[in-house]
C-alpha cells in the first residue's frame, strides 16, 4: 500500500484512504470536501492547523497499514 507524504493532497486521501479522515477532523479540519481542503496537501493542512506534519504522517500510514492487514 502506498503511503501518505506531505505532497499527498487531501482529495487524494479522501479517495484511497477514508478510514484516516477521522485522524483529520480529530486536528480541527473539518471541511474535507470543501474547494480548498481539497486542494491543500497534507503539509499545508497540518501548518493551518498548527499539527507537526511528520508525527501527523506518522499516524496516518500506521492507520492505512492496520487497514491493509
């Protein structure tokens, strides 16, 4: 499975991985279909709501991976 990085736009995620959305509205981003939410990147969604980008990653493709098991 491949993983999420910081490049990885939100839309994108929404697509392949919706069992992480919950891990996103836990850090405030609530409007995962909105025009820009789905335009950001995860790096720039976790600068606009203050969350460090590389544990938040870390979370993410844990979560993927227990889904894939």
């Amino acid at each position: 499975m491949a993983q999420l990085t910081k490049d990885t736009k939100i839309s994108e995620i929404i697509e392949i991985a919706p069992e992480i959305i919950p891990l996103f509205t836990e850090i405030g981003m609530h409007c995962l279909g909105c025009a820009l939410a789905s335009e950001e990147n995860v790096e720039e969604a976790c600068m606009a709501h203050g969350v460090d980008v590389d544990a938040f990653l870390e979370k993410c493709n844990e979560v993927m991976a227990d889904f894939a098991d």
